[in-house]
C-alpha cells in the first residue's frame, strides 16, 4: 500500500511516476527497477476544494472518490481510489484517551479484509447479472453527464468502464446478484466526482449561440460536481 499524502501539489514528474506505478506496477529509480505486487493500493490523500488537481492522466486512473470530514474542524478531504491498482482513501478518527490497544487490536481484526475474502467478492462479482435496461440506464447516465450544460469534461470511455465496473462490485457486497438501478446511481457517485471539470462561465456551451454571460454566470455560481451529479440522477429515467 501506498498512502500519498497532497499528491496533487508535487511535481507533475513524480505524478507521471506515480501513474507508471499504477499503471504498469513498476517504478524506477536511478540504478533499480521496483516491481509492485499482485494486489496493490494507492491511496491519495487530497485537500477538497478549488485547489490543485492532479495531471489529468493520473486523475483519471483513480477509480473512485470519497470525502471525509475532518473531526477537529469544516475541512474535508478527498480521497481518490485508483482502479488499476483497487487503491481509495481513507481519512482515520483520530484515537481517543479511553480506548485501549487491546481494543483497537480487535476492532482490527474485526474489519481485516483477507485474501479469500478479496477472491470471493472477485468470483462472485463475475456472475452478478446486468439486464438490458440497467445497462441502458448506466449509458444514459454517462452520455447526461458528458453532455450537462455546466461540464467542461471529465467523462472518459475509462470512467465510463469504472463506472460499469464499480456497478457490478457493488451488488455482492450488498448481497445481490444483479445490478439494481439504486446501485448504479451509488457508482455514479462514487467514480465521477473528481473527474468532472465544471465548465467557467464565457466557456458554457451557449455562449456560442450567444446567451448572455451574466446569465450563464448566475446560473453555474455555486453550482458543484455533487450538483450536476445530482441532476443527472434526476433527469435519467431510472428502469422499474
């Protein structure tokens, strides 16, 4: 495991070598070559907000997101999972006074994920089904969102597949075997909100047929990710 702590404020060369590990399970040095194993996680740990991003390659190798709040005060964190190494974040409450080794040791054990446990949810998510109009709806979601007024991009074929990906690994682990739509829409959550990039206001799409920039500017001010993500979810005939 690899826990990168404000990734997206290094150089773009060590994000390049993070994505060759990611992406080709090996990392480079001066005089050596460091293999990754099988099972990998990369975790990278980054402050929410409209603050740097990462290069856009490596951003778009991360699987899924996820926000922590922070327990001392309003800051969150974004946590980014890559899919090609089953990496996500995690933000950890700090421990208190009162809690004793002993007790972290069990709650531990209690949530250790083993490697049978890995293999089962790997042999069980190849036999969950996905009908016809679930895998319309996840397409719809996909062409809504790469054609929302107030996207500028963002929506790759490869988090389209993460999307489908993340649909199905979804349902053993709710006790399913198909993919329901409620599920579908939790993946939606999860795999494109660090990925969408909200378009400005003199670059929305109707301002080349000549809307009124101050219109277009009041109505994308304070709109988010989480907002189109949203909006989607609710303009999308969702299959019965």
């Amino acid at each position: 495991m690899v826990v990168a702590k404000n990734l997206s404020i290094t150089h773009p060369h060590v994000q390049i070598q993070a994505l060759e590990l990611v992406h080709g399970k090996r990392i480079f040095t001066r005089t050596a070559v460091h293999a990754a194993p099988k099972r990998f996680l990369l975790i990278a740990l980054l402050p929410s907000g409209d603050g740097p991003r990462l290069i856009p390659q490596l951003n778009d190798h991360m699987f899924i997101s996820h926000k922590h709040s922070s327990p001392n005060d309003n800051d969150e964190l974004q946590s980014i999972s890559d899919n090609a190494s089953e990496s996500s974040i995690i933000r950890s409450t700090p421990m208190t006074p009162d809690v004793t080794i002993d007790s972290v040791a069990d709650s531990n054990r209690r949530h250790t994920i083993t490697k049978s446990d890995i293999d089962l949810l790997i042999a069980q998510t190849t036999t969950v089904r996905l009908d016809s109009e679930v895998r319309s709806y996840i397409h719809n979601i996909a062409i809504f969102l790469r054609t929302h007024r107030a996207v500028a991009g963002g929506i790759s074929a490869l988090s389209t597949r993460h999307f489908l990906s993340l649909s199905h690994a979804l349902a053993p682990l709710h006790g399913l075997s198909y993919v329901s739509p409620s599920l579908v829409a939790l993946a939606a959550r999860k795999v494109y909100p660090h990925r969408i990039v909200l378009a400005r206001p003199e670059n929305e799409r109707s301002m080349m047929w000549g809307s009124d920039v101050r219109a277009v500017r009041a109505l994308l001010e304070g709109l988010t990710v989480e907002d189109v993500i949203e909006d989607v979810l609710r303009n999308v005939e969702m299959p019965l």
